[in-house]
C-alpha cells in the first residue's frame, strides 16, 4: 500500500513549470557572464559611435601635465607665492636656456 503512494508522486510528470529551470540557469549565466565582463572593454562594435566615451579606468588617461603647468596651475590656486613661483619657473627653464660656448 505505501509503495503505491511512493509510485504515484508526480500525478503524470512534472508538468509544464519544468521548462522553468532551464530559463533560469540559460538568465543566470547571461547575468553573470555581463557582470564579469564588465569592466574589461569587451564591447561591441559600434561602442564608440553611440556616445559612450569611456570613463576613468577605461584604458583612456590624459597625459600628465608638464611640470610648468603644475607649477602654474599651483601659483593660480595661491598654494605657492610670486617669489616661489618666479623661483620655481626660472629653475624648470634652466634646462631650456642656450648655454653660452667659450
């Protein structure tokens, strides 16, 4: 008699929510997959060209700035004053002075 309960248990298969487990592992990976692939640059042709530029740490960096626009940039914000700054500029301009041959 208990063999027959244990035998009947699905009531003729498991139905049609049965195709609900593959559509959750097929989301689960697209999901995973475009997390983790994220922050690579693997982008799609085309990237570019519809307006996204990229942001900081998307393989695009300026160019670090020269020492005199440091040093400028320094004087403006009034981290530095006219006596440093003249002092400053004039040792960064050595280098570019012509030397006088003998």
């Amino acid at each position: 008699m208990h063999t027959m309960f244990l035998a009947d248990g699905w009531h003729g298969g498991p139905g049609p929510w049965i195709l609900l487990v593959p559509l959750f592992w097929i989301s689960a990976f697209v999901f995973l997959r475009r997390v983790v692939l994220r922050g690579r640059g693997r982008r799609g042709p085309g990237f570019e060209s519809r307006g996204f530029q990229g942001g900081p740490g998307l393989g695009r960096q300026e160019p670090a700035p020269s020492p005199i626009d440091t040093l400028n940039r320094r004087y403006a914000e009034g981290l530095i004053d006219e006596i440093e700054y003249r002092e400053r500029y004039d040792l960064l301009n050595v280098g570019d002075a012509p030397t006088a041959s003998r």
